[in-house]
C-alpha cells in the first residue's frame, strides 16, 4: 500500500482548463491512460476522446462535454500518477467540476458513476438558462467582500450576480445574468478592479441562476452508490476536510448554487500541514493560484509524460533527507 505522505494534496482542474490536445500525449505514452478513455468512450458512446484529442474548441467548450472530457483527461493522469508513484496525499480537492474527479481519487465515486453524473450535470446547467442570458467574469484587483458589496448593490429580483469563485484574496468570478454581470464589472472598474476578464462558459456557474438544475440534480444523485472516504476531501462549499459520505450527496447539489471557496480550501491544508501540492489534469490554473494564496506553498503540475521526472525527483529528494 502507498504510504501517505501528510505535507502533499492532490487538487484536480475544473471547467476553464481544457484543451484540443488534452490527455493525448498520457494516451499515447501509458497503457493506465489509454484504458480509462477508452472506458469513457465505451460508457458514454459520444466520440469523447475523438473531441478532446483533435475536435474543435467550439464542440469542446459546451458544458455537457466539457466536464466528462475534463474528468477523464484528469482520472487518466490520476491513475498514471498511482502507478508511477509510491505515496498517496493526506487530502485531495478539486475545483469545481474537479470535486468529482477528487472523490474518485478519494475512493467515494467509480469512475463510471462519477463520468455519468458530469454528464448529466453539464447537460442540466447547460439548459438551465438560456443561451446568452448568463454570464461570468472574472475580477482582478478587489476582494471577496468588496465585489459581494457590489453584487448585492446591483442585484435586482430578475437580474442577480454573485460571487461564485473565490479564487484568492484578489481574484474572483462573479456570476449571474448577463446584464448584472455586466453591470457589477463596470462598478468593480469603477472601485479599482485591476483586470475585469469576461469568461468563455456557457452556463453561469455557482449561482442562484443553476437552483432549477440543482433540484433535478439531486434525483440523480440519489441513485449513485457511495463508498467510504480512502482519503479526506477539503470540500468547495464548506472549505473544511470531510470524511462523511453521507453529506456528499448534498453538497455536491450545494456545489451547484455555492460559491467555490478555493482560497479557503488551501489554506485550511496549509494549516493542516500540507506543503506541497500536485495539479492533476489539463492546465496550470490552480498551481498559479496556490502560489498566489500561500507563497511557501510547493506545485507541480502532471498533464503530459515529461512532467513526471520533477514530481519524482522532488519527491526522492524529500523522502530521503537529502
């Protein structure tokens, strides 16, 4: 059994980080990789590894292919990582959509139930506002009180945003309908927001907009069998670890309409004494957000074969006191 080590977390990419390209190279390289896209393609029968290896951004980038075409690039890097590796982390987390990737590593989710589930999540926020009347963007420059004073200013009965990441202590994602999204970046410009960076999604994630989706959600995961936590999850809603299967149905529907308290989450592991943490799956976003939220904090990132010779050195490195 892999020993544990207590300074080391395993954090997973949500929507945002994919690409044409993504888990190619993992496929090509390692037969672990290879077995689990093709058990997704197997599973959801809708060309998954065609579209995220050589589609188009456009086909990629709706929400009800994002998220099983993230989760599985992710699970393929996770199950190279095991078999690469000797040591298991004292927590994982995830990023949104990467929760569900997290509690697969977490032994609470299979693959194949967790796969399903995004699907039907992505497909249920992708309907559940028109298109074009949501938006999210992204604030540069001001904290998570000043744009929550902002949201609430300009929020009306029929037009709400609100903050819906809370990435670090100068960076968060509002969320809402278009026009009040619209209306709180010019307030945060206003106020001093360094950068206001619209965000290319088609659902507006983490807010009061995804209740409808949260409800139908909430059947589906009523079927899903859960299994006993193997390693604790550091949660987005609560930012606190959890080792209670019981709550997860119904955080995972909080999910939905809650803000991702990111910021939070890492520096509850800092406290618990993590210090090092490895990105698994597509993009760099949360390792540059880690180094932003605790600077002594150590990242990797593991997307791409070449990228496993600095997590085994590193960690050679530590485990034998040199």
């Amino acid at each position: 059994m892999a020993d544990t080590l207590k300074n080391m977390v395993f954090v997973f990419p949500g929507q945002g980080s994919q690409a044409i390209g993504m888990g190619k190279a993992l496929y090509g390289s390692y037969r672990a990789a290879k077995e689990v896209w093709d058990e997704a393609d197997d599973i959801l029968n809708m060309g998954l590894r065609r579209m995220s290896f050589e589609g188009t951004e456009g086909e990629l980038g709706l929400t009800e292919n994002t998220q099983p075409a993230l989760l599985t690039a992710s699970f393929a890097a996770l199950r190279v990582i095991e078999e690469e590796v000797s040591f298991s982390p004292a927590f994982v987390a995830g990023h949104s959509l990467g929760e569900y990737t997290a509690l697969v590593a977490a032994g609470v989710l299979e693959f194949p139930d967790a796969l399903r589930l995004v699907r039907i999540r992505g497909k249920l926020m992708q309907e559940a506002v028109p298109d074009g009347a949501g938006a999210m963007s992204a604030i540069i420059g001001l904290d998570a009180e000043t744009l929550g004073g902002i949201c609430m200013g300009v929020s009306r009965g029929d037009a709400l945003v609100v903050c819906a990441n809370i990435n670090g202590p100068v960076q968060v994602v509002i969320s809402g309908h278009a026009g009040a999204v619209l209306k709180a970046s010019e307030e945060a410009r206003k106020r001093g927001a360094k950068r206001v960076v619209p965000l290319s999604v088609s659902a507006p994630s983490h807010s009061p907009l995804m209740e409808g989706a949260a409800k139908k959600f909430d059947r589906e995961l009523s079927k899903v069998r859960l299994g006993d936590f193997r390693i604790p999850l550091v949660t987005n809603v609560e930012g606190t670890p959890c080792r209670e299967k019981e709550k997860i149905r119904e955080l995972l529907r909080l999910q939905l309409t809650s803000p991702v308290r990111w910021m939070d989450v890492i520096k509850r592991m800092r406290r618990e004494g993590v210090s090092v943490a490895i990105e698994i799956g597509p993009g760099s976003v949360l390792s540059g957000l880690i180094r932003r939220i605790e600077k002594d904090m150590k990242a990797f990132n593991f997307s791409a074969p070449e990228d496993i010779g600095a997590i085994k050195d590193f960690f050679g490195w530590e485990r034998s006191g040199r």
